[in-house]
C-alpha cells in the first residue's frame, strides 16, 4: 500500500506530460498564423497579379 502511495504521490509531481502539451499546443497556434498567413498573402497576391495582368493586356 505504500508503495501505490509513493507512485501516486510522484505520478502528481511529475510534470513532463504537461510540458509536452504545452509544446504541442504552441506548434499548433504557430502553424494555424503560418497558414493564415500564407492563405491571405496568396489571395493578395493572386489579386496583383489579375491587375497587372488585366493592364498589360
């Protein structure tokens, strides 16, 4: 029984999975700017090049 004590009693200190998710969840919010950006510069992007083609022609 002491044994389950010291295994619950360290499962609750330690704090690796916790870290781990906290980097998960920081890639995360860095890829969904990544492809927010990408998606607007590319719908700009795509604009300017309809207008510059539309006047060289």
């Amino acid at each position: 029984m002491q044994t389950l004590t010291q295994t619950l009693k360290q499962f609750v200190r330690d704090e690796d999975g916790v870290t781990a998710i906290e980097y998960g969840l920081i890639a995360a919010l860095i890829a969904v700017v990544i492809i927010a950006t990408v998606k607007t510069v590319g719908t700009n992007l795509s604009g300017v090049f309809s207008f510059i083609g539309s006047e060289l022609a």
